[in-house]
C-alpha cells in the first residue's frame, strides 16, 4: 500500500514502487514498495546511504528505467504506460536531468554541450544555440560559453550540466547528488541556485543527497531506507 497520501497540487508520485535486477540465479530488491510525490514548484530531498537505492529511484521517477512493480504518475497520468515515443517526450520536455560526475561531452564547449537536449528535439541550430546561451547567462556563466570542461572548475561544469537541463523548459529537475563532488561553499552555491529557478521559473526539484546541510534548505524530504521511502523532517 502507498505510504504517502495524495496530495492536490502534486505533479510527480511515485506509488509502491519496486525494483529487482537478476544476477545469475540472485535476485537483488533494491526497492521494496517506495511511495513519494513532488509538488509543482517545491524543493524535496531525498537522503539515504550510499548504495541504498537513491539513483534507482530517481531513474525510475524519470523514465529512464522500468519498475518491476508500483506505478509513476506525472500530472495523474502513468507514465510507464505510455509507449516509447510517449516516454521520449516525458524525458525530453518534462523533466531534466543533473548528475553528479556532470556526463558533459569533453570535445565540446559548454554551449555546444548545453544545446544537446534542444537539438534531439530537432530544433533548429540557431534556436537551440539561443535556448543554450539564454540557460548559461541564466547559471551565471555568460564569459564561458565557448570553453570546454577541461577549463572549467567542476562547480562551473555543473552549471553547464544544469544549463543543459534547462534548455528544454522542464516541470521538474531530479538532481542525483549534483554537489557529491563539489567543496562546501561550491555546493551551498549550485543549491541556491536551484532555489532561484525554483522562485524564478517555478520548477520543481528533487535532489539525492547525502548532505544534511544541503537538504536542510529543502521545502520536504524523505529518507529512503530499506528500499522504502519515509517523509521526514529537512535535515535528518
């Protein structure tokens, strides 16, 4: 049964979701009936230990893997129930993606790489050029535009990857420990800029993190614990 009660205004709920993988004859639950939602426009962390099923979670929440049982819903629709080119659409405009190792292309400048989601929606290259550098003045990095990850400090490379998640306009980021490999100050930094898009564009995020400091600073949580998720005060 659904450990979390409906709420109105939610825009993204994940219900009694459950993921196995199968090692050989060993099959491993890594979920074991996780329910959360996110609202339109709020902050919720999502904290846990390493290895215990965070990225699996948020995979799941993002179509970016099936789940072996339970039901994601964006808006009140199933989204697993949509065919493939239903699920391409809701990873492409409805939600974006920040990671923790950043996955920027090296070969290519920040701009080039923050256009990438824009032209597999087969924008044209000037559209998509234009969406790219709007996103990077936006995170602050209008004097980098034409520089390569390797020029950059990994605090800037973040905000290229942030960029690049912006550039399709989505109703909800999931952020998979973006400030893992980030100092301190540099991390409190990427977390007050999700605070300013969340303020400024309304929208929603979902962060995995580790850090309690950071998830102190969200609107909700939950701890993912035991392949279940519990709501909990931000900062526990």
């Amino acid at each position: 049964m659904s450990e979390v009660p409906a709420r109105p205004d939610a825009l993204l709920v994940g219900e009694d979701l459950e993921k196995e993988y199968r090692t050989g004859p060993e099959v491993v639950r890594v979920l074991r009936g996780a329910s959360l939602q996110v609202s339109r426009g709020e902050v919720v962390a999502l904290v846990g230990a390493s290895g215990v099923g965070k990225s699996t979670l948020l995979h799941l929440l993002g179509a970016l893997d099936r789940p072996t049982a339970g039901q994601v819903r964006f808006e009140g629709d199933d989204v697993h129930a949509r065919g493939e080119a239903g699920l391409v659409r809701f990873r492409r405009f409805q939600v974006g993606f920040v990671f923790q190792f950043y996955n920027l292309l090296g070969e290519m400048t920040a701009l080039e790489n923050a256009m990438v989601p824009a032209l597999l929606t087969r924008r044209p290259w000037a559209e998509a050029r234009a969406h790219a550098a709007d996103a990077l003045v936006e995170v602050g990095l209008a004097d980098r535009l034409r520089h390569r990850p390797g020029e950059l400090s990994g605090g800037e490379q973040q905000r290229v990857a942030i960029a690049r998640a912006l550039v399709n306009r989505p109703r909800v980021i999931l952020a998979d420990e973006p400030t893992g490999n980030l100092d301190p100050k540099t991390s409190a930094v990427i977390f007050d800029l999700f605070l300013r898009l969340q303020a400024e564009r309304g929208i929603a995020f979902l962060i995995a993190t580790h850090n309690p400091e950071l998830a102190r600073r969200a609107e909700r949580a939950y701890r993912l614990i035991e392949g279940r998720a519990r709501e909990v005060r931000p900062g526990e």
